[in-house]
C-alpha cells in the first residue's frame, strides 16, 4: 500500500518542486532587473475596485 501511494504522489511533488524552484528563478530575474518603471509610481487612472 505505502508503495503505491509513492508510486502515486512522488511524480505530483515532484512537478509540484521543480515548477516551483523554476517560479523561484524567475522571481530572482525579475527582482534583479533594473525596472525604472518602478521608480515612477502608479500614472494610470485611479478606478475603485479591482479592474
């Protein structure tokens, strides 16, 4: 029984690790960039709620 339920849930972690090591990388890109557009602040029009 402990073999199947391996058999099962190992290829779901391990999908569920790598996709999340490779979200962590790209987050790491993402923070290193130099975004000017940060800098700048929100420009676009100020609407109530989530749009």
């Amino acid at each position: 029984m402990g073999l199947v339920m391996l058999a099962v849930f190992l290829p779901i972690i391990s999908l569920g690790l790598h996709f999340s090591r490779r979200q962590e990388r790209l987050n790491r890109a993402m923070d290193a960039m130099d975004d000017s557009r940060r800098d700048a602040g929100y420009v676009g029009p100020h609407l109530p709620g989530p749009f």
